[in-house]
C-alpha cells in the first residue's frame, strides 16, 4: 500500500466514518507538479478570493495548473453558508462571506491558511475522499511536531485532546471548509500556529459552543515553531498525499477580480 492510501492511526482509534476513506488523491502519471505559493506579506481577504477563483476557472479551463498558496490574512472572520447571525458574539473585525461550506470562522495573522486549488476531474471526483485527505495532511503535519490530532465526526475541524483541562475536553486547531466548481477546489484549510487566540471569542467558531470544546494552536501547546518551519513539513506531507509540488515564492498584488460560477457546491467547515 502506497503512503497516500494509509490513515494515519497513533495508538487508540477513534471511530470516525472519514476514518475509513481512502486516502489521497495523487495525480495521473506525468502530471505537471503543483504549483506552491507562498506570500510572505498579510493578503487581503477580497483579493485572495478574487485571485482564488479566476485561477480554478483557468484550471478547469486547462488555461493554468493547480495550485497550493499559503497565506496570512489581516485578523477578519468569514461566515460559510451554514452561518448563522447568532454565531456573531461581538465583531471585533469585518465579516466576509466566504462561499465556501461551514459557519463562522476567523483568520488572521500567525495561522497558516492553505487555499487548494486542485482538479478532481483528473485526480477523482471524490469530494469526500478530498476533504479527509485535507484532514490527513493537517494530522501528519502535527504529527511532525509531536501534536496529536484527530478526526471527530460530530465536530468539525481537527482536535487536540486536551486532559489538563478537564474530562472530555479538546480543542480545535485547524479548519477546513472548501468550496467545488466544475470539479476544481477552492478555499481549504487553515491550521492555528501563533494566532492570537482571544480573537476567537468574538465568534461562535464553526458553530461548536460547548465549554469543553475550545481553540488551541501550535504555540498554545507549548511548540514555538516557526511560520516556515510549518510550511516545510506542509509542503513534505502534501507531496506524499496530493503528488509533487514546485515551489514560487511570489505577490498576487495585481489579480483582478473572477466571476464566481454557479455551477458550484460547498462543503463545511472541518
């Protein structure tokens, strides 16, 4: 069995359904690599989804090839098409709606936001299969880290166990919530590293409101690394799941503006 077919499993299982999905979604032999991006300056919400989705049209227009970006964005919470009014506590920051699936969630500085945009009409049109393979590269790259996390089917997102705070308490340290049109991706993920935490509280996170359920990151936990060192070992477990990726460090200052398609389905925030 290739490394992309296995579920990591750290010692007890959790039963979780994603759990039994196949896992990864290489590309057909003699692809071109994934473009990986990487902005090294905070990019305004608007412009990154404006960039984000004039190039899955080019994609599903074999005009471009796919593309990973990792970004960081000024602090900012977006609602997905499940959010609800109620889940707004007290705005600190502006509100976007984001079109992709799920509720409220915030980003900001210090949290690694990785937009996917990946052709599934080559790679498979397994939107579930996508979205616990997204799941499985967060886990392996905590894994990395010596951080343990895990899939639960009645929360989104991924958890970190957190028993120093009491019985049944867990924390949530990454998102996920993706949005499909003509079978491209967009949106993905977003994994907590040194973001400041108490920005969280102006939201009901991804709608999960149960005091034993919280927001934690990598720094939280007591692991200072690094916002490169992080994007090292994403780009490491993304090739062992998603295939080769060619690395540019670049701006998208100058992306105008794409027409969103409605031809389009959304997936909630994980």
């Amino acid at each position: 069995m290739r490394a992309a077919d296995r579920s990591t499993c750290y010692g007890e299982c959790v039963v979780n359904a994603r759990n039994e999905l196949k896992i990864g979604l290489l590309p057909p032999p003699g692809s071109a690599p994934v473009e990986w991006r990487v902005s090294d300056t905070l990019v305004p919400y608007e412009r990154a989804v404006a960039f984000m989705e004039q190039r899955a049209t080019a994609i599903a227009a074999a005009r471009e090839g796919e593309l990973v970006w990792l970004i960081e964005h000024p602090p900012l919470y977006t609602a997905g098409t499940s959010a609800k009014p109620a889940q707004v506590l007290d705005a600190h920051f502006p509100i976007f709606e984001s079109g992709r699936g799920g509720q409220m969630t915030y980003h900001g500085p210090g949290q690694r936001v990785a937009y996917v945009m990946l052709d599934l009409k080559r790679r498979g049109p397994d939107v579930r299969r996508f979205v616990a393979s997204l799941e499985e590269w967060i886990i392996r790259t905590l894994a990395a880290f010596n951080v343990r996390g895990e899939r639960r089917e009645d929360r989104i997102g991924v958890w970190v166990r957190r028993p120093e705070k009491g019985d049944g308490f867990e924390d949530k340290i990454a998102a996920i919530g993706i949005r499909v049109s003509h079978w491209v991706t967009l949106h993905g993920m977003a994994l907590n590293v040194e973001p400041d935490l108490t920005h969280f509280a102006g939201i009901v996170p991804c709608g999960v409101n149960e005091q034993r359920y919280g927001v934690t990151s990598l720094a939280d936990l007591g692991i200072p690394i690094s916002m490169p060192e992080v994007d090292m070992v994403l780009r490491r477990e993304f090739e062992t799941l998603f295939g080769a990726a060619d690395q540019i460090v670049a701006s998208t200052e100058n992306t105008s503006p794409g027409r969103r398609s409605l031809a389009s389905s959304a997936v909630p925030s994980r």
